[in-house]
C-alpha cells in the first residue's frame, strides 16, 4: 500500500512524458490500444466473468450483457467513428475576418485519472477508458476497492494487453485515491457517490483540473393509471432486482397512480415470482450485496420502518450478502428509505392522487440521475417531460436507455455533471481547439491606430 502511495507521483509523471512523446498522438497508435483492449476482453471473458461472480455474484447473463457487452460496443463504436471524430471541422469566417480560414481541432487533454465504484466495476472502468484513448490521452485507471476480484483481474491484464506507457492501473482504497487527487491531471472522470464527488471536485479545483461526475440518486418511477400495469411492473422489477438493486439507474422508489396501487403491486409480486422462483435465494439469476457493510445499510432500513407492510422479501441472509428482492407499501416521505438512494433490492411504493402530484414528489428532491415513466398517453408523457429534469428519461421501460451508445450518458444537478458514451465520451476527453488563420497579405491600416474617425465609422458599420 505504502509501496503504491510512493510511485504515483512518478508513475504520473511517466504517463506525462508518454503524451508528451506523442506515444498516443496519431490515431493508428489509438486504434492500437483500443483494439487491445477488444482482445482483452474477448479472450480473457472467462476470468472476467468469475470476478464478477465473486465480488457480487454477477449472473453471466447479467455480466455480459452489462459488463463486457457495453465495453465492447463502445469500442466498436469509436473505432468505427475515429477518423469522423478527429477530423477538424471548418467553420465559416464573417467577411470582417476575411480573408482568413477557420476551424475546430480536437486534441488530447492530456493525462487523465479515471475512477470508478463497485457496482458495475468492469464497465465503469472500461467504458470511459475508450474514449480517453480514443480521444488521444494517457489514463490512470483507479479500479474500486470495493470490488477486489475484478479490481485484481483488471491489474493482471490491462498491463499485459495495452502499453503500459500509456495506461496504468493503481488498485487500492481511499490512501491510493486521496494520493492520485494530489497530482496534476488534465481531466478527472470520477463515478460514485456525491460525498466523494465534493472531495474529488475540491481536490480537482487545487489544480483547476475539469471534473465529470457520475453520481447517483433517487431515480423515480412514475406510473400513471392509464399505464399497462403488467408491463410496468415487469420492467420496472428487472430494472430494480437486476444486480441486486445496486445499479445507478435502478428505479429507486415508484410513484404510482393511488387508482391502480393494488392492480400494479400485484402484478409487480407476480413478476418477482416469474423472474425469481419460490425462493430468490436459489436462482441463479440473482445477485448478491457487494459486502456485509451494505447488507446491514440496507437492512437498517427495513429495520427503521416508516411504511405500511412489506408485501415481499425482508431480511434475507447476511452471511450469504442476500437480500431478497423487497417491496414495500405505503411508505411515508420521512421513511428512512426514502431519505437518500437505496442502492439495493428494496422497492418503496408510494401512492399518489395523479401525475401533478407525482411531478411534485419528484421535483421536491435532487434532480434524479434517471426518470421513468409508464404511461399510454403522450399528453401524460409530456407533461412528465417538460416538467421535470434529470440525467435521462425512459418512457415505458427501465435501465436500457444507458445502452443505446449514441445517446449521452450523465446526471444533472445532484446526480452530476457532464456525460459520455460514444461522441459525448470523445467530447469529455477532447479539447475543441479554435484556429483561425489569416494571410500576411493584405494587411488593412483599419484595426491599428491612429483610430481615425472614418475607421470607427466602418467598424461600427460591420459588428
Ligand atoms: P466506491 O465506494 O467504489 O467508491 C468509488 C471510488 O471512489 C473508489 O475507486 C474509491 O477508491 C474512491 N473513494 C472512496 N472514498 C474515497 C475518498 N474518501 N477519497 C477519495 N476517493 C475515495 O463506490 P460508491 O461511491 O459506493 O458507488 C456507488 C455510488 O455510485 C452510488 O451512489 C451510485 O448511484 C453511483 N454510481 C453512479 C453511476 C453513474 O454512472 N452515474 C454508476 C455507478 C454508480
């Protein structure tokens, strides 16, 4: 540990000189990484696979799909995509600036720290990863310690696949991050909770270092009564039960039309019992908590009351981190689930008098990093829309909109700032560089002084 604490500061200044050199300059060196990286995952998906079984218990399904399958197409994407993304965009000149041309380049920040949580700890690694090589930077990656299976795979292969001139992995906890924050990078990407985003944010200022932040949050669902109750129960049950409820774009709590409660909690049991069996504890397609400290956050919660009835799930097994996919019922606003992200397989449900009302709730907190709302109207839709703001919206499902690579992907307010996947990822990681070029002839007397009268008179008559 201590051993790690003391190289950063020249492992930094390694990866400075590497983009100094212009070890990830030209766009084949890019291409390289990235196609690496592809190889990476292809041929090592089976020790990938069984980390995340081991740190969560990740059913393969689940791990592939969210894991693997988004790093992969991100990949193929910004392969795909590069030379468009590179290519410097012209940019027309008003006449009192001719002659001269004018473009947009893009270029590298630089070196680049990425940091990334537990949940999803392949994905949150990788998938920003793409796009800072692809955008040109060298990149430290900071797995999560939280997740020390897949943390231990990534420091065993990324080295031996990618050049390590260009991208290293620091593993290690809050000593290893504190001693990344103190060194200079050009760009900061930090996934995880807000608490840890002001302590990033505040060490990022010291060197005027720009941040992205994706957090978290209470990410609602809206269900109104014309909505079809057994769709959005079953959507709305995979988006919160997949990985065990610790997903950042799970719905955290539901909002549901008071004239369709009993008809939607019925149907969202049924769907539990579909997916799950008899007994969650023995599918194989559930995960586990990420660790014993979670499972007793989360069940403190249940512990704290603050509703009517737990109409499925409860305490589970701590020594097994399982926690039964939950779902509570008439649950108050000052419940102590209802007080910050739940970030676990626990569903409040509250009933609402309509949409309004379900805007007010909604509106009344943070600015959610996700929104969800079931309806079959588009007047419902819409006004869900245009009257609140979060990271994204899914109209009549949950969680896949953060798979659809060309939208881009953030918080807003409380749930973050800036966003990636695909173009918007590039973005983050490039700088869009102003270049205007002017010939030496001619070379018009106007701008310079003396500033006769007639030189204001035409300039005024041009701007
Ligand atoms: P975590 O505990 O793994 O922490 C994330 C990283 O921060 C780790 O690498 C850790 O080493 C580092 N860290 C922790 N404490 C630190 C400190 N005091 N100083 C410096 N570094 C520190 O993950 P987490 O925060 O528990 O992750 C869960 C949160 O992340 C949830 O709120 C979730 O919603 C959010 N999240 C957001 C997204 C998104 O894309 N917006 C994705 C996943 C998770």
């Amino acid at each position: 540990m201590a051993d790690t604490v003391a190289r950063i500061p020249s492992l930094v200044a390694a990866l400075r000189e590497s983009y100094d050199a212009g070890l990830i300059r030209d766009l084949e060196a890019r291409r390289t990484q990235l196609q690496q990286l592809r190889r990476m995952l292809v041929e090592q998906e089976g020790p990938i696979l069984d980390a995340l079984a081991t740190d969560l218990r990740k059913p393969p399904m689940e791990a592939y799909a969210a894991e693997i399958g988004v790093a992969l197409s991100e990949i193929d994407h910004a392969l795909k995509n590069l030379d468009k993304w590179c290519a410097p965009e012209r940019v027309k000149v008003a006449l009192t600036f001719k002659p001269g041309s004018a473009k947009i380049v893009p270029e590298p920040l630089g070196v680049v720290l990425i940091i990334a949580p537990w949940n999803y700890p392949m994905q949150l690694l990788l998938a920003p990863l793409v796009p800072a090589l692809a955008a040109g930077n060298t990149v430290v990656l900071k797995p999560s310690e939280v997740a020390p299976a897949t943390a231990a795979v990534m420091a065993q292969y990324i080295p031996h696949y990618l050049d390590e001139r260009i991208v290293q992995v620091v593993t290690g906890g809050v000593e290893e991050t504190t001693a990344l924050l103190q060194e200079k990078f050009d760009h900061i990407f930090y996934t995880g909770n807000g608490t840890v985003g002001r302590v990033v944010m505040a060490a990022a200022a010291k060197h005027l270092t720009p941040v992205t932040l994706e957090l978290g949050g209470k990410s609602p669902a809206i269900v109104a009564a014309d909505a079809d109750l057994e769709v959005a129960a079953r959507r709305i049950a995979w988006g919160k039960f997949l990985n065990a409820g610790q997903t950042c774009v799970a719905p955290d709590y539901v909002l549901v039309d008071a004239s369709v409660e009993d008809k939607f909690t019925s149907a969202l049991l049924r769907a539990v019992h579909d997916f799950y069996g008899d007994d969650p504890k023995h599918s194989a397609d559930y995960a586990r908590i990420v660790n014993e400290r979670h499972w007793d956050r989360l069940t403190a919660l249940l512990d704290a009351g603050g509703f009517d009835a737990t109409v499925c799930g409860g305490h589970g097994d701590r020594a097994n981190r399982y926690l039964p996919p939950t779902v509570l019922a008439g649950v108050k606003p000052d419940a102590a689930v209802m007080q910050a992200e739940i970030f676990g397989p626990i569903l409040p449900i509250i009933a609402v008098a309509d949409v309004d009302a379900a805007i007010r709730t909604v509106n009344d907190g943070d600015k959610p990093l996700a929104l969800y709302v079931f309806s079959g109207s588009d007047a419902v839709i819409d006004r869900v829309l245009s009257r609140t703001t979060s990271g994204g919206v899914l109209v009549n499902h949950t969680v896949l909109h953060v798979g659809v690579t060309e939208l881009p992907f953030g918080g807003v307010g409380g749930s973050g700032m800036g966003s990636y996947h695909a173009k918007a990822g590039f973005d983050t990681f490039t700088h869009r560089k102003s270049v205007l070029r002017k010939p030496t002839k001619p070379d018009p007397s106007i701008l310079y002084p003396p500033y006769k009268g007639w030189k204001y008179k035409l300039v005024r008559r041009f701007m």
